[in-house]
C-alpha cells in the first residue's frame, strides 16, 4: 500500500523532489520505492530524464487502479464504523393539538437524546386516533390528553394546564375572572367529541349541573369556529388559560381568556407507550428509557 501511495504522489506531480515533499520524505529513499515497485510488477513505470518525469503506457494504466485501491483503503475506518453501528429507524411519535411548548421542547430533547438509534418524527391525531395507533403498534409513543383507560399502554402524567373561559371581551371589560352565573346566558361550545371526548365530557357535564344549559355544537376539529362563536357575543368555550398555549393562536377579536371562580379545571396531557415495548430487549427499550428521563418530571402551569 505504501508503494501505491508513493507511485501515485510521484505520478500527480511528475517530479520526484516535489512529490517527497508531499509525502514528508526524502527523493532518494522515494526514488529507491519506485523502483522496488517496478521490480514488483515486472514494469517500468517512468520515463526519468535530468529534466523531466514522464508516465510510460503501463504507469498511465496502473494509476487509475492505484487510486482506486487507495480509495478503497481509506474508506475503510468509516465503512466498518457504519457497518457495526446499531442501524437507525424512524418512529413516529403522536402529538395532539394544542401542545404547549415546553411540551414541545421535551420533545425536541427526546428526538436529540435519540438520534444515534432513532430517527423521531411527529404525527398529528385527536386522542382517541393516537391511543389506536400506540396500541396497534403503528406510533412509538405519543403524547394524549387524559383520563385514558387502555390497559396495554403505560400513561405517564407530563402536564397539567389550567383552563379558563374564553368569553366575549366586550361582556367582560376591566375584569380578571369570570364567574359561573354570569356564563348561564351565553351558549357553551363544546370541543369536537374526537377531540379530547373523555375529559371535554366531564367539563360539559360539571357545566350542565352549575346551570349553564345552553349548548353550541360545531362538527370543526380546528377551534376556529368556535372563536368565531365567542367574538360575535353569543358563546363561551373552556381552553388554556396560559397566553403561552398555541390554542390562544385561534383567538380573533372580542375574545378573552379567563380564569373561572369557583371553576378550576385542568386538562392533563400523558406520555402514552405500550408495556411489552417498553420492557428489556424489546425494540423500544432504549427510546423509552430516553422519555421517561426528559418526560419525568410533571409540570403544572
């Protein structure tokens, strides 16, 4: 491998002083190389004159193989790095609307710790389509809005949010906080059933039996049409009350967010996986272990 390395130099150059540069040697001692190598290979393979280097037929063939050789060499470090490097995959990682962004930025750190195995990409769904997915094994995990009852799956609590009331603003000027009674005259609408069904349905009953009866039902998964509701005056909706939330994005004139006295909700969010992925040696294991760290610790906002 030597020879070739010294072959090709002196061929790339065409000057055996130069070319010993190159190569950090002396011209004698690269001279004698070349020559051991025309030995080797039964073949003159320069033309040296006091003035100049030429390649004969046989060096001009054989550089074009050396190079290939030395590439081949070379590559060799990084070819066996990749070929005993645990193989990557992409998973996907379901997410629901609404997510704030420290929950966000969770799972940024999560599709950072794990991009040596795996490659996170997200996937959209209300939470009755992620809870299906994890369980049919087509999501790694996701993140879902709780209560959650599926006993294949492992729930981890990673977020409670406070809600509020979404009013119209011109009913409310100069206050903080809203009351029960004083949301009886305006209509509740309530968040699309696929949406987040189980926990909008006890908001909408605790509502029903603090006597707000009125009931507005879109069939929209966007929110948009129910911001349109409450800025015309006639609706109340429940959503988080942090002004961080991307849910205050649907916001449009006339409406504002308020806590209600007397009234504290809080809508939870889990860390969804199932079981036997999760356990030693099962494919998930790793990543798993990676979420329950950054996943860990509950945050309440």
């Amino acid at each position: 491998m030597l020879h070739l390395r010294y072959f090709v130099a002196v061929a790339e150059e065409l000057n055996f002083s130069q070319a010993a540069r190159k190569l950090h040697m002396a011209a004698s001692p690269l001279s004698q190389r070349i020559k051991d190598l025309e030995r080797e290979l039964d073949q003159v393979l320069f033309e040296r004159t006091t003035h100049h280097v030429e390649l004969t037929p046989a060096g001009v063939a054989l550089l074009p193989m050396a190079r290939d050789v030395l590439e081949r060499v070379n590559s060799i470090p990084w070819r066996l790095r990749e070929a005993v490097r645990r193989q990557r995959r992409t998973v996907f990682m379901g997410m629901p609307p609404g997510v704030h962004p420290i929950l966000r930025n969770r799972v940024r750190l999560l599709e950072d710790a794990c991009r040596e195995m795996s490659e996170v990409k997200r996937w959209p769904g209300t939470t009755a389509s992620l809870v299906t997915a994890v369980r049919e094994g087509r999501l790694a995990l996701a993140l879902a809005r709780l209560p959650v009852a599926e006993p294949t799956l492992e729930i981890i609590e990673v977020m409670r949010e406070r809600l509020g009331a979404a009013v119209p603003a011109d009913r409310f000027l100069g206050r903080t906080s809203v009351t029960l009674d004083e949301l009886v005259d305006l209509s509740y609408v309530a968040t699309p059933y696929d949406a987040t069904p189980a926990y909008f349905e006890e908001i909408d009953t605790r509502l029903h039996s603090a006597g707000v009866k009125k009931r507005i039902r879109i069939n929209m998964a966007d929110y948009s049409g129910a911001s349109e509701l409450i800025s015309s005056g006639i609706a109340f909706s429940m959503t988080m009350l942090s002004p961080e939330s991307p849910m205050h994005l649907y916001r449009l004139e006339n409406v504002v967010v308020m806590p209600v006295e007397g009234f504290q909700p809080d809508l939870v969010t889990g860390l969804l996986f199932r079981k036997d992925r999760a356990a030693e040696g099962a494919d998930l294991e790793g990543l798993i272990t990676s979420a329950r760290e950054i996943f860990g610790d509950a945050i309440s906002i």
